[in-house]
C-alpha cells in the first residue's frame, strides 16, 4: 500500500495542540513551543539533505572520491590553522621542484613526489622515475611532469587522477583550477603539438607545423586555450598569441610588439592575455586587441604575475642594485622600488613585494613603500609565497617557513 502523503506532512507540522497535550502543567508553554518547533525544522532539514544527497548521487555529481576529497580539506585546513610553521623536513633529492598546494607543499624530486601540510605531516606520496621534474599547481590539483621526458602524472591531494608516457618530449604544460591541463610536445609530422586534457577524459590536439609553441596558457575554468607560436626571422623570432576556445580549432591571433620568444604568456582574471619577454610586456584583450603595453630599454630578467599587477625586474648593469617595477594589468608602471641588493627571484602578493637577494628575503609594502627583512643566506633556496605574511623557502632537504609583521 502506497504511503500517504498528506499523513506523512500532518505528522511534520507544527501542531499548538500537541504542544499543550504534551507539555502542559509540566513546564513554561513558550518553552515548550520553542522545543517542539526546534524538532519540526530539524526533521524538515534531515529531510532536504538526504534529497539533495539523493539527487547529487542519481546525477553523478557527488561520489566517494569527492566525499574523501572533503575529509581531506578538513585535515589540511586544521593543520594550516593549529600548526605552529615552523619546518617540513624531506628527503633530499636530485633536480627538486617545489610547490605550494592547498595551504601546504609539494617536492618532487627525480625519485619522488611528497605532499605535506602545513604541519609537516606526509600526506601523499608516489614514486616515479623522471629526470628533471616540474610542478604546477592550482587550488585543486598538482601537475608534475619531466621536462625533455615523456612522462606526467596529475593528483589531487589523496591520489593521482591521470598519467601517462607521450610519445614525444614534454617542453611545457599549464594546468587549471577544474583539473583541466594543457602540454607542449610534438609528433613526427608537426613541430609542435599542445595536447589538451579534460577532466571529462576528452583530449583535444592543436597541431602547427610551421613555427614552435614556447608557451601556453589555459583559462582558470579551462574554457580557454592561449598559445605562444614563434617564428624564426633572421637572427630573432616573431611570436603571435593565438586563442582557441578549448575543442574549437577556430581562434583569434595578434602578433606582440615585443621582439623574441616571450617568456611565458598567461591569461589572467578578466580574460586578458598578457605576454612578458625579455624587452617588455604586451597585454591583449579578450579579443586580443592591443590594449596595453611596456617596452623597456633594459633586459628583463625577473617578473611575476599578481592578482592586479605585475612586478618586473630589468638589468641595469648594478651589481649592488635591484629596481623593482610594478606595472598594472595594461602594462603602466604605478610604482618604482629599489633595493641594495641583485634580486635572485620576485614575487607578488596581496599588496606586498617579495624579493629574493644574496642578503636574504625581503617584504616591501607597495602601498607605503616600508621593506622588512630575514637576513639569511638565501641562494641555496626556492622562494614562495605562503601568504601574504608568510613566505617558504625550500632546501635540499627541509623548508622553511618566514613570517613577516610579527616576527
């Protein structure tokens, strides 16, 4: 016999006379209506999740991976909260990569690829075999691949999702926040191929048989694809930015101002597309029009990409010196700050400047210009930004966790 539903509601709904049946003469009546009320909405919330539960389930949207995934950020996120930083300690390896990973690091080495928390507890690893290993990261996911080899593995905190060993050498890769990925390689037939792979299992093969991709990009919601294809012309390159929405071959080009190979091309929050090479930097929209540029005088050597701005370090022949540019996101210099040291690495983060220099680490605030420092000798080691408080520092075999404002 088929339940009733008008039964099963009369016995969720709030009922004044249940109340005084059950309750009355025995204690405070508002009282009691405030337990009673409290019952009712706890069974009608039980109710609605275990229908969405349901529903997520019927339509492949919830699984036990995701669920484990959840458990996990649980762990990670404690550990970022209660841990004192301090050190994580490693094994040392030979041609060691390093990545910072939902609030804790990455190493990988040629042996080796470890995930720690923020505490230093190991919580994933796998063993492989690469001979000169490269880590990228995004809010969800790890890519690792061996640059000049043939091999790549992704993984989520708790597992590898994909691999496999390509046919040709890997030159470069991007990786999104979906866990949608982007690789550099080739084939018999064509100088370049970018082979892009979906979280779906669907793989898409952009292929150009004149010119070489030197670098590549793929959007945050892995929608869309920017490639760098250089061109030899005399003695230097012409580089064009194409842009394909990912599974199209259609795209749309502009060729940069900027003379040689970019050093890396990146589409940045927005949809612009932004090129930096060693002579300046072209920014293009959307719609890859020329919207903004910086050429310099002077090689560039260093930059990094932050959330509104770009910071660029040019040579200027000092040894003893390191002028730090910071450009907006149309390639206009906002400020200008100089240091008594030779920069080894930038980075940028949430309104602070962070330099890398034979003397240590430093933090300028690029709204007041103010700098503080950790003397320490610094070229043995890779620079990270944590936070915007806190860099890590990579060794051999341990990092190191350098925290600003309150030291």
């Amino acid at each position: 016999m088929k339940p009733d539903i008008n039964e099963i509601i009369q016995k969720f709904r709030y009922n004044p006379s249940s109340v005084k049946k059950n309750y009355d003469g025995k204690t405070d009546i508002y009282l009691a209506k405030v337990s009673y009320r409290y019952e009712y909405f706890k069974r009608i919330l039980s109710i609605a999740l275990v229908i969405v539960t349901l529903a997520l389930l019927f339509s492949g949207n919830l699984t036990y991976n995701k669920l484990y995934y959840l458990a996990k950020d649980v762990k990670l996120a404690g550990d970022y909260v209660n841990s004192v930083h301090d050190t994580i300690t490693y094994n040392a390896g030979n041609s060691q990569s390093f990545a910072t990973y939902r609030e804790g690091l990455v190493v990988a080495s040629r042996e080796k690829m470890s995930i720690y928390s923020a505490g230093g507890r190991e919580l994933f690893s796998s063993n492989h075999t690469y001979g000169n290993p490269k880590l990228v990261s995004s809010e969800r996911y790890v890519l690792l691949y061996d640059v000049g080899g043939k091999q790549f593995s992704l993984y989520n905190s708790f597992s590898q999702v994909n691999g496999a060993v390509l046919d040709y050498s890997i030159y470069g890769a991007s990786l999104a926040n979906t866990g949608d990925f982007a690789l550099i390689t080739g084939s018999e037939k064509y100088s370049s191929v970018v082979r892009v792979y979906k979280q779906n299992g669907d793989k898409y093969d952009y292929n150009f048989r004149d010119g070489y991709v030197t670098s590549l990009s793929i959007s945050e919601d892995g929608a869309r694809l920017a490639v760098a294809l250089s061109f030899a012309e005399g003695s230097n390159y012409r580089t064009e930015i194409r842009v394909y929405k990912v599974g199209s071959s259609d795209y749309q080009m502009a060729t940069c101002t900027i003379w040689g190979i970019p050093y890396e091309i990146k589409i940045v929050e927005g949809g612009n597309i932004i090129a930096v090479g060693k002579n300046g930097i072209n920014v293009f929209s959307s719609s890859m029009a020329l919207i903004g540029e910086y050429l310099s005088e002077n090689e560039i050597y260093l930059y990094h990409f932050g959330e509104d701005n770009i910071a660029i370090v040019s040579s200027l022949g000092a040894r003893d010196k390191t002028t730090v540019l910071l450009l907006n996101k149309r390639g206009k210099v906002e400020k200008t700050h100089t240091i008594d040291q030779r920069a080894l690495d930038i980075a940028l983060d949430d309104g602070y400047i962070f330099v890398q220099h034979l003397g240590g680490f430093e933090r300028i605030s690029t709204a007041l210009g103010t700098s503080e420092k950790h003397e320490i000798v610094a070229n043995e080691f890779k620079m990270l930004v944590y936070d915007k408080n806190t860099l890590v520092v990579c060794g051999d075999s341990y990092a190191k966790f350098l925290n600003f404002g309150n030291k």
